[in-house]
C-alpha cells in the first residue's frame, strides 16, 4: 500500500516549477490559489475525521489481540506438565531450589515466602513442609519481627540454620530466636557484645547444635571467658572471631568431639584447652606471637587425626605434634638462617601432601634460605607447594634442574619472584620438561600485571599472575584462610 501520492489531491493553479522558486504571483493567479488552499484544507479536515476512525477501530483490534494473547498464555500454562506434577516431585523441587549453597553469599533471592505467593497450590506445598522455613537469614528481604514469628511457627520443632547479623533495628529478633535456641543447629552469628552477653545469661542447652561461626564486636579491647557453648553435646564444628583484633576470650567448648576449629583470637591459654580435642581433622589459628604471656607455658599437644592446619605464624607450630597431617598453610614464615629451615624441615610430616609458606613481607630480596630441593627432598608424598617468599632465579634454576623436579607426586609448584621476568624464560625454555613430572608452574610476579606466556612454556603448565590475592586464592582453601 503506497503511503503518499506522487500528484497532489487537487490540480494546483501555479505550476510544480514556480513552486520551487521565491517569484511573486500574478493578480490574475492570487483568486485560484487561495480556491485551492480552501479546498484542500477542507479536504485534509475530512482526512483527519477518517485517521480518527481508523485509529480507533485500530486501537480495537489491539487490544483484541492481546486479550486473545494472554489467553493463549493463560491455556498453554494449563497444559504445561509442571501442573501435573505430584505433590511429592515439586516439593522435591523446591527442596532444591531452597538449598542455600556454600560458595555463594548467604543472601539468596529465592525464598519460601516468594514461592508460597506464587499460586494456591504452592503455597499449599510449601506451607506443609516445615523443612522449608527452617533456614533463616536476616538479610533475607522478608526478615521481619513479624515474619519471623510466622517462620518460627511454620517451620515447626525441627532444627534450625541461622545467619543473623545484629542491626540497630533487630535486637527484638534476636531476643526471640534465642528463645529458640535448643533447635539451632548451624550458627553464623555476627552480634554486639551486648547481644552476646545476652545468650550467656539465658545459660542456653545446644542439643542439636552441630557448627558454629561466631564474630564478636566488643565495645573495647575485651578480655573475658565463656562458656556458652560448653553445653552441646553435639558440637564438632566452632569458628571465633573477636573484633577489635586483640581482644581476647577465653572459651570451654566441648573441645573432645570438636573435629574443626577456627580462631582469630588473641587468648593464648586456649592453646592449653586445645590439647582436649583430640579429634581435630581441622584447625586454624589466626595469634599474634606479641600477644603472647611471657610466663605462660604451653606444652607440646599431639593431634593424632589432624589433617589441615592454618597459622598466623610459624612459632605456632612448635606446639603441635601432627603425624597425619596432609596439608599446612603457614601464613607468617620467617627464614632468618638456615637453622630455620632446617628446625621447619624437622617439623614438617613426612605424610604431608599440600605445604603454603608465606613470607610477612612479600617485597622482601629472596631468601638465601629458601631452598626448594630441600623441601620437595623431604617431603615424598607433596603434592603441591606453594612459596610467598619470594624466590630467586638461580633456586628456580636448581630446582628443575635437579631430581627434585621430577618427584613422583609433585604436581603443582606455586612461587613468588621478583619484579620483572628478565631470565626467567631462558631459564624455562632450557628446562628438560620429558624428566620433570610438574603439571602446573605458577609465577605470582610482585607489583606487575600478567605477562603473556610464550605458548611452548604455556603447554608445559606455566602460568604467570600479577596478582597476589588471585595467587594467594588459588593455593589456600576459603575455610583454613586468615580472616585479617
């Protein structure tokens, strides 16, 4: 359909080339002209009447249209399978859909109180199923005093997961699941030291608490003792964080059945109670060595089933005897002489499979004492090594060099250098690759950004990364990390 005429609606009395110019009409021309604008305006007026029409009777058919669009929505929905299915298969569903997933954050946008407004027939679903609202979260959108009143109900009497952290505007909330606190069952609490010192008045009963993560703010340096927690008999897992960094607390836990503990707390006595769980698989310390007591004597504690350990500094180590362990992080390692490296060698498990040693001071010259030959020599089953301090050319040199490089279980070597790759590939590319058993070589340079590969190292392992927390992310397990 053509949308205009190329000939006007009415024969004009002045000619299309007179039009196109600024000359003046004629006496005689002036009558007929102004006869055509009248005509035509009349005209265009009975063309605007008719657009009127049409576009009302368009505005009908639109609107005709997607009526009968959502209808067609609303009877495919009627077919759809997911209105078939058993009760018992979309609850298995939701079940899915609520489980909240450890590698993400806590704050999840899918919740029961959306799923229970979708229709009748969820919320039905989801009303009787108390397993649903047994995870709270006061991040949650719908965290309220009132929703959390329903909650509690809804959810019955079965074990609870709880990740509360204290706002000015929630005290009320948390007085109120405290009352609750015999079916707690996994804890991540973030609270005031008011809020704390509220659980202990209550002299709380924990029977089916499993896991505990706790992270206190005092209103000062504190110092104090608690036993909050001493009364769960099922208690294995308990993490402690106490803000600002040297306060301390002292705690009595079940320590026996504990089988991971986590502390980022300067009460050095706890070292003492720690000889108690002999059954730790997991632990992680995050001290100061200048925090510690000069008169307190701390015996040597044998941790037969410890798998993973996490220190703040090497000293740590001194008063643990491990024979079992596969994996340590040593996040403050000092190599003043040679007699540290070989007191650490000393030390370290002949069972131990992952080893991460970091320097306090990463833009430190390389350490002379730092010697991976000997590290690799003494530890057969290792696995992976990582090393913070940074590293020499001349050691990486020796080191894949030597029979070390080609230790059977060896599989992943993690070092610092030194700013600048001058060397380094040289170094790689004369490497014989057949007799060295390295599946991956990860370069962290201080202070630069990532330099491209040459393709003949980048197939051989080689990586190198200009940044230290992506470097530092990739050797140490989110859960045995300092928290500072």
């Amino acid at each position: 359909m053509a949308l205009h005429s190329e000939r006007p609606l009415f024969p004009s009395p002045l000619s299309s080339t007179f039009l196109e110019t600024n000359d003046a009409p004629v006496e005689s021309q002036i009558p007929s002209v102004r006869d055509f604008i009248s005509r035509a305006r009349t005209q265009k007026t009975r063309l605007a009447e008719e657009i009127a029409q049409l576009q009302s009777r368009l505005n009908v058919l639109y609107l005709e249209h997607d009526e009968l669009d959502a209808q067609i929505l609303q009877h495919e929905g009627v077919l759809s399978p997911l209105r078939r299915f058993p009760t018992e298969i979309l609850s298995l569903i939701f079940t899915f859909a609520f489980t909240r997933d450890p590698t993400r954050s806590f704050k999840q946008d899918l919740e029961p109180w959306i799923v229970s407004a979708v229709c009748a027939r969820w919320r039905a679903v989801v009303l009787l199923s108390p397993t649903f609202w047994t995870t709270i979260n006061s991040y949650d959108s719908h965290f309220t005093l009132s929703n959390l009143t329903t909650q509690l109900s809804r959810s019955g009497n079965l074990p609870l997961t709880l990740h509360f952290t204290y706002e000015v505007n929630n005290s009320a909330a948390f007085h109120l699941l405290l009352q609750h606190c015999a079916r707690w069952k996994t804890i991540h609490l973030t609270i005031s030291q008011e809020l704390y010192s509220s659980i202990q008045r209550t002299s709380p009963h924990f029977p089916v608490l499993r896991k505990v993560k706790l992270e206190i703010h005092f209103d000062g340096i504190h110092s104090g003792f608690s036993d909050v927690f001493s009364n769960a008999p099922e208690l294995e897992d308990f993490f402690v964080d106490g803000y600002p960094y040297s306060s301390t607390i002292a705690l009595d836990l079940p320590w026996p059945q504990l089988t991971k503990y986590s502390s980022a707390n300067q009460e050095w006595g706890q070292l003492s109670t720690l000889a108690s769980a002999v059954h730790l698989v997991e632990c992680t310390l995050d001290m100061s060595e200048e925090e510690k007591p000069a008169n307190l004597d701390i015996p040597v504690m044998l941790f037969p089933t410890l798998l993973r350990l996490s220190v703040s500094h090497h000293t740590l180590l001194a008063y643990f005897q491990a024979p079992v362990l596969a994996e340590l992080y040593c996040h403050s390692y000092e190599y003043r002489s040679a007699l540290d490296e070989h007191a650490l060698l000393r030390w370290l498990p002949r069972t131990l499979r992952r080893l991460v040693l970091e320097s306090p001071d990463r833009d430190m010259v390389p350490s002379p004492y730092l010697d991976l030959i000997s590290i690799v020599q003494a530890l057969p089953k290792l696995e992976a090594l990582g090393c913070f301090d940074p590293c020499s050319l001349d050691n990486i040199s020796r080191f894949l060099g030597s029979a070390a490089a080609r230790s059977p279980a060896l599989e992943r070597l993690s070092i610092v250098i030194q700013i600048g790759t001058a060397g380094l590939f040289e170094i790689l590319e004369a490497v014989d690759w057949e007799n060295v058993r390295l599946r991956k070589l990860v370069f962290q340079l201080s202070g630069t950004k990532p330099i491209l590969v040459p393709e003949s190292l980048r197939d051989r392992g080689v990586e190198l990364q200009g940044s230290a927390g992506l470097f530092y992310d990739s050797l140490v397990p989110e859960n045995l990390r300092l928290k500072r």
